[in-house]
C-alpha cells in the first residue's frame, strides 16, 4: 500500500474514533429521557434515549475490527473509556460550581439533568468494558474460524452476545444505585435487548457496504487488514 493511502486509511481510523467516542459520550449525557415505540403494535418498548447512539459504537468497533484489525479496535475502546471518565470530571465540576443569578440554566435544572450522569457513566463504563471486549474478542474468533469469509455472522455473533452483556449490567447497576426502579428491570433489560438485536440486524447491510467500500479503496483480499504505524 502507498504512503498516500496509509496515510488516507489512518485519517478514516481518526474520523471513525472520533463518531465512537463521540456516541459513546453523548449517550451517557442524555440518558435520563425515556421515550416508547411500539413498531409491530403488539410489544410496547420503553428505552432511554441514551440507546440510540450507543449501537452506533458497536456497529464502529466491528467496522475496525474487521478492516483495521483487533489491536486497533481495543486501542477505539480504551479511548471511549478515557473520554467518558474525562466527560464525568467536566460534569461534576461544573455541577459543583454555583451558577449566576442571570444564568438561563439555574443550578437545580443543571443537577436534575447532569447531575446522575457519573452514576450513569460508572455503570456504562462497566458494562461497556464488559460488553465491548467480547463483542470484538468473539468477532475475531468467528473471523479466524470462517476465514475471514460471512461477515454476517461475526458481526451478528459478537453483537447478540456482548448487548446482552450490556444490557443486563447496565440496567442492574442503575436499579442497584437507585437511579432507576426496580420495578422497571424486566421492561428495560428486554425492551433494550430486543432494540439492539433489531439495530444490529439492520446495520448487517451498512457493515457489509462500507467493508467492500474499503476493500475496493485500498484493495484489500478477503481477512486482509490494514496496517500502519
């Protein structure tokens, strides 16, 4: 590979890292908004608005995994963690400084809305942490075993595992620190489960379009990974 299309790869790693660690955070900042959506008419889902940008990591990671390879997929991961933590110290510094009497946003506004959000990202962090390493740990086993051939079912393999991870951690850390009822569980968990599965179904043909985009630009054979240094 050229100079010039290493260095175009490397550019598309950093926007690629920038989208994750960007849903990455923006989920755990606006979580505390529930909405429903009831698609088939017969199951009703009630999930946080934190849940929309967050498959958007998973779908990112599998992206890396798949055309950068496992070691830079773990290196996208580490700095989601890094960011997310960064964000918790903004929010309770500016959660703990007093806010002017002219201040359109008065100090138990910004309380009510930010003020569980290091709650919400110690346990996203936990479960991230649990949810992300075996989405691409799996992914690379059914890589290896399938010799880098049927994308689908790495991609959907390491997705149904790692969301119920997810989703179960997350939701019993919240009820557990008392930021949610426990009465809501059961919803929650299968509510967020069944959405992801959905949302990983559906992105199976997004991952394939912009793998053989990449595979087109840089020429790339079928389990053949990018490097660069």
């Amino acid at each position: 590979m050229t100079h010039k299309l290493k260095s175009e790869a490397f550019t598309i790693y950093l926007i690629l890292t920038s989208m994750f660690v960007a849903a990455l955070v923006a989920s755990n900042l606006i979580f505390q908004k529930f909405f429903f959506w009831n698609p088939f008419g017969w199951f009703r889902f009630e999930l946080s608005v934190g849940i929309l940008p967050y498959p958007i990591t998973f779908l990112i990671t599998d992206i890396i995994s798949e055309i950068y390879g496992k070691k830079r997929a773990n290196q996208v991961v580490i700095a989601g963690i890094f960011a997310s933590f960064f964000s918790m110290l903004i929010i309770l510094v500016g959660n703990y400084t007093p806010a002017i009497e002219a201040s359109p946003v008065d100090n138990d506004t910004f309380t009510k809305v930010f003020g569980l959000s290091p709650i919400a990202v110690l346990a996203s962090m936990l479960a991230y942490l649990f949810a992300q390493f075996i989405d691409i740990r799996i992914f690379h086993f059914w890589k290896r075993k399938t010799n880098g051939k049927h994308l689908w079912l790495r991609n959907n393999f390491s997705t149904f595992s790692s969301q119920l991870i997810d989703t179960l951690t997350v939701v019993t850390l919240l009820c557990s620190f008392k930021v949610l009822p426990w009465s809501l569980f059961n919803t929650l968990v299968i509510s967020g489960f069944v959405f992801k599965i959905i949302i990983a179904l559906l992105d199976t043909p997004i991952l394939y379009f912009i793998v053989y985009l990449f595979k087109q630009r840089f020429k790339l054979k079928e389990g053949e990974e990018i490097e660069f240094h």
